[in-house]
C-alpha cells in the first residue's frame, strides 16, 4: 500500500498532510521548509508518494520512494 503525502499553500501558509488526515504533519511559513519535513515522512512511510503543488493549487511535482516504486517507469 502506498502511502501518499501533500505539500500545499494555505492561508496561513504552506502545510503538509498524509492522505486521509485532517490535520497537518507539517506546517511553514516556506514551502521549502514544508517539502524538507515532508520528504523525511515520506521516506520513513516508504512505499510513498510525496505530491507538491504550486501556489494555484495545480501539481508542481510528484516524487516516489523508494524511486523503484514508481509506477511510471520513466526519469522525471
């Protein structure tokens, strides 16, 4: 089962949550802070998928670990 993990803006700054949890895991006035704490959940949670969105929402980035665990077998 994998595990997936999101970096998103809010309004009281950028926070991170795991699937199905109403509360956040991480919270920041950065994005790069949030993304850093994330990473660590999404590694120590592996088979996981850590989504980052961009500050209108949309999908910025999506990194998988272990990176032998994504589902699209190709670089990037």
């Amino acid at each position: 089962m994998r595990h997936n993990f999101y970096v998103a803006k809010t309004e009281k700054g950028w926070e991170g949550h795991r699937d199905g949890k109403n509360h956040a895991i991480a919270k920041g006035a950065t994005k790069k802070e949030v993304v850093s704490e994330m990473i660590r959940h999404a590694k120590h949670h592996q088979p996981s998928s850590l989504k980052i969105h961009k500050v209108d929402g949309r999908i910025q980035e999506e990194r998988t670990y272990p990176r032998s665990s994504d589902p699209a077998k190709y670089p990037g």
